[in-house]
C-alpha cells in the first residue's frame, strides 16, 4: 500500500532558493497575468507554482518554499496527497459531472455520511453539497430563514463569511472585501465578538456574550432572530479565540430564543484546530455547521450540514446547484476525510501547536511589536502592534512577511487592521520544516527590529 504521506513522485522537503524571488520564470508569467486577468484579483506572492506536496510549494523558477498557507487552510492533508490523487483519476475515468438532482451517484451520498458522522453532536443530521464556503454560509442562512419563518441574520464584529453579496453583507471588512460592492442584503446585524487581547482587560467569555446578546434582544430583537452566524476561531478577522464561555452562552441563548446556532467552519474545519471541527472545543453542538476549505484536499467542495428537521425544512428543489457536489471533488473529499482519519491528523495539528506557540510567545518575549500569540492547533497567529500599545502596526506585519517570502517562506496576513501574521501549515508538514520557517520567521523580526 502506498504511504499516505509519500506523493506519487516525491517531493525533497526542504527550502531551496536556487533564483530571487520571484525568480525570471515567475516574473515573465506575472507579465502575462496583468494582460490577461483582472487587476481585481489580488495575489500575495508572485511565484508561479510547477509541483507541490508535504510541506512544499516548487515554482517554476525550481525555487522550494516552505508553505504555511496550504492555499488558505484548504490542503491540510498536503498538496496531491496519495489518495485523493488515487481518487480523483479513478472517478475522472468514470464521469466527470452528471447533476446530482438530475441524475444521482453514491459518492455524494457517501460524503453526506461521512458528515452526519464527524460533525459534532449524535442526533440525526442531513447534509446539502455545494462549491463554495460562501455558498455554504449563503445557504444555511437560506435554511435557517425557511426553518424559524424569521429574518434576522446576527454576526459578529471581525467576521469574514464570503464575498457574495449576501455574505458580504456578514462579513465585517470593508477593504477589499466590501469597497464600491454596496448595496448589501438586509437583515445583517453586528455585534461584539469576544476578542480578548482587545476586550477590556479580565472580561471572561460569559461577560463578552452578555454585552453581544444584550446588544441582540435591545436592538434586533429575540424573536425576530433567524440565525447567529459565526466562526469558532475567526479566520480573516485575525484568528480570533473567543474566550472561554462565549460560544457555549450564545450557543445557549439561541436554543432558548427559538434562533439556529450556526458554526461557520470554513477554515477552523477538518482537523485544522486539532479536532474534526472548532467548536468541539468547549462542547459546542450548533444546529448548523458550514464546511469547504479543507474538505476535499483541494478540490471546489462546501457543504451545510445540520440537524434534519432544520435541513428538511426547505421544500424540495430549494437547495442546490449545477456544480454542487461535483463526483470528482466528492471521491477527492472522501479520500481526504480517510487520510485525516488513518493519520490522526487532529492529532498532528496539536503536535505543530505545540511546536509552534512557545517558540512565537518566547519571541514574543524579545519582540515589543508581538502585541499577542493566539490560536488553537495548526491555526496559529500573531498580532503586531506599536510597541507599548495595542495600536495596529499593518505596515510592520507586511514588511515581516515579505522578508520571509524572500527567504522562501509562504506567510499570509489577516485581521480586520492588516496587522496580523497567521499560519496555516499543512497538517502533514515536518518538523524539520517547521522550524527551519519559525527561524526564517525570527530572523525577519530581528532584521526590522530598529538598531
């Protein structure tokens, strides 16, 4: 049997710069972009990628980069992992595209399962497949609105849910998200997350949750509440860990408000927090969970998974569309949900918490700019500031991560002020690469540190 870590044509897993970056090829391939694809797509690092697997992203310039990315939380399993490899040649040979509600197939079914099975709490669920996490996020309020017979969308200060109209609408960010797109869906109301490097100093999570769902009943209203939206650990917003108890009281209120609980885990999903999915954490079962990123090893695949009477709820032929699980991205998404099973990789993405944390708060220690280190599992963070302050420092958070691009290390930034550096490494990374990029990481520190 084929090693499940082993790629079909093995990747060296190591950092090599063999041309700046990017190097000649990247440049002339970036050339060909700005003629040909909208200056409205933005890109973070300009290398153009031939081959990637493990740990590792190879560009065309043969450049290997250390990648802390995984596309946006979305290969944990690692890039053309063995199996989802295996898996998708075999149901191309098959049928690329039939339908689902024109003429079904297992593999859809099959995943379905899979989600009943691993997604939190034992009472009896349905699932509906789609493309997109902004579909999923689109379609639970969808579902939560035909269930309750009410409006009200609440979401949280931070929050990134998608860049459709309705869920930019949820999503807190103006720029770019948002900018010159107006005007947004209605019903959209806002409230304080619990963010406790920012919140005042010692308020615990059930404070945090009485100060948002007071703001609910003064100004939406409880009964007029369809559904609270949010993400367990917020992605775009900065991976923000709400303190302890926040989840599980707005979790509470809306049982007893009659409102849906939805668990958008688009990001914290599969294994990334090191659980199946974020709000397990504090033993939180939401109504509504919406899942992509990490589902399918890299394929287009979303999903709304929830409780049967929420998800029966809408009359039939209301949920759907073309593409929405597609049998490729489904036999994709089945061989991923195996390989995180087989390789316990919650369990990995504690192990690179574990790694990761200590060594960011120790240069935390050394760094006046490390206003905090955060996260859960291989979702880890850490917010820059002017030192002595908690005022944002984005231009500092860019100029580290460039200097780690240069160096052959993939960062991304976040936070609704630009001024967050997180870390999304595949769950199948080594250790040997992880802190040879967490000494890259320091190095840049040191380098912006003033004389």
């Amino acid at each position: 049997m084929t090693d499940l870590l082993t790629p079909p044509v093995a990747l060296p897993q190591e950092r090599r710069q063999v041309t700046e970056i990017p190097g000649p090829r990247s440049r002339e391939l970036l050339a060909r972009r700005a003629a040909t694809v909208s200056a409205g797509v933005g890109t973070t690092l300009p290398v153009f990628v031939a081959r990637a697997g493990g740990g590792v992203l190879v560009d065309v310039d043969g450049n290997s980069l250390i990648d802390l990315g995984s596309g946006i939380a979305v290969v944990n399993v690692g890039n053309a992992a063995p199996r989802v490899v295996a898996a998708v040649q075999q149901q191309v040979a098959e049928f690329t595209h039939t339908c689902f509600m024109v003429t079904p197939y297992e593999g859809y079914v099959a995943v379905c399962e899979e989600l009943a099975a691993i997604t939190p709490g034992d009472h009896e669920k349905r699932s509906a497949l789609f493309n997109t996490g902004s579909e999923a996020v689109e379609n639970a309020v969808k579902i939560a609105r035909s269930a309750t017979g009410r409006q009200a969308v609440v979401v949280f200060d931070h929050a990134y849910h998608g860049r459709t109209n309705l869920t930019m609408a949820m999503t807190a960010k103006s720029m770019p998200y948002k900018q010159g797109f107006g005007p947004f869906a209605p019903e959209v109301y806002r409230v304080p997350m619990s963010y406790p490097f920012r919140d005042p100093a010692g308020m615990t999570g059930a404070e945090a949750a009485a100060r948002a769902l007071a703001q609910i009943e003064a100004q939406v209203g409880a009964g007029n509440v369809a559904a609270v939206l949010i993400e367990p650990v917020q992605g775009e917003g900065g991976f923000v860990v709400p303190a302890p108890g926040f989840l599980p009281a707005i979790a509470e209120w809306c049982r007893a408000a009659g409102a849906v609980f939805i668990a958008d885990e688009v990001q914290t999903g599969f294994c990334r927090t090191g659980d199946w999915f974020a709000c397990a954490d504090e033993g939180v079962v939401p109504g509504l969970i919406t899942l992509a990123k990490g589902m399918a090893g890299g394929l287009p695949l979303a999903a709304v998974t929830g409780r049967a009477d929420l998800m029966d709820a809408v009359h039939p032929g209301g949920l759907g569309g073309t593409y929405g699980g597609n049998p490729v991205a489904c036999a994709a998404a089945l061989a991923s949900i195996g390989t995180m099973r087989d390789l316990d990789l919650a369990a990995a993405a504690r192990a690179i918490g574990a790694t990761m944390l200590p060594r960011l708060r120790a240069l935390q220690q050394e760094t006046p700019a490390i206003g905090d280190v955060r996260g859960r599992g291989a979702m880890i963070a850490v917010e820059i500031v002017r030192p002595g302050t908690t005022e944002p420092d984005p231009g500092l958070a860019a100029s580290i991560a460039r200097a780690c691009h240069a160096q052959g290390v993939v960062v991304l930034t976040a936070g609704t002020y630009g001024n967050v550096l997180r870390f999304l490494p595949p769950l199948v990374i080594g250790q040997d690469l992880l802190t040879e990029a967490l000494d890259v990481l320091a190095a840049a520190f040191a380098a912006a540190a003033p004389a």
